[in-house]
C-alpha cells in the first residue's frame, strides 16, 4: 500500500499541483478506493504541514506550501529542482 507522503504528491498532482483539504479528501479517497480510518482527514493535514515550511508542525522534507498563506488551506506541491 502507498504512504500517506505518495498518496498526497499524487493527488496534487492529479488535480494540477494545487488545491483545497475538500479536493485533496476526494482525490485521495478515489484513489485509494478502499476504508479509510476515521482519523484519515487529520492525517492528512499532519502530513500536508509535517512537509511544508511555513506550518508550525514543519518536520520533514518539504514539499509542499501554502498557496494562499498560512491558514488558507490551499496547497501545492513545492516545484521539483532539475
């Protein structure tokens, strides 16, 4: 099964490297198609934050930012450097 991380780059990228938690939530559940845990949504936010710079949670590699500004709830994936 693919990692939280995996699930979340796919998503964006499915729905053109930016979007709404509500989009991100769909994009996700159609592409794992099976139960979710009830905490599911949460993870995904502590994910999302856990791997963007400007969050208070930032811990991990970044990936993402905030579109928006912090509080938006708009994300996209950071661009990949070549």
């Amino acid at each position: 099964m693919a990692t939280w991380i995996s699930d979340i780059v796919a998503a964006l990228s499915n729905l053109g490297g930016a979007a709404t938690y509500d989009q991100i939530y769909a994009e996700i559940k159609r592409i794992r198609g099976s139960a979710l845990p009830n905490s599911w949504k949460k993870i995904i936010q502590r994910e999302i934050q856990a791997h963007a710079r400007e969050s208070s949670g930032f811990s991990g590699q970044p990936l993402f930012y905030s579109v928006d500004g912090k509080g938006a709830g708009v994300w996209a994936l950071l661009p990949v450097p070549y």
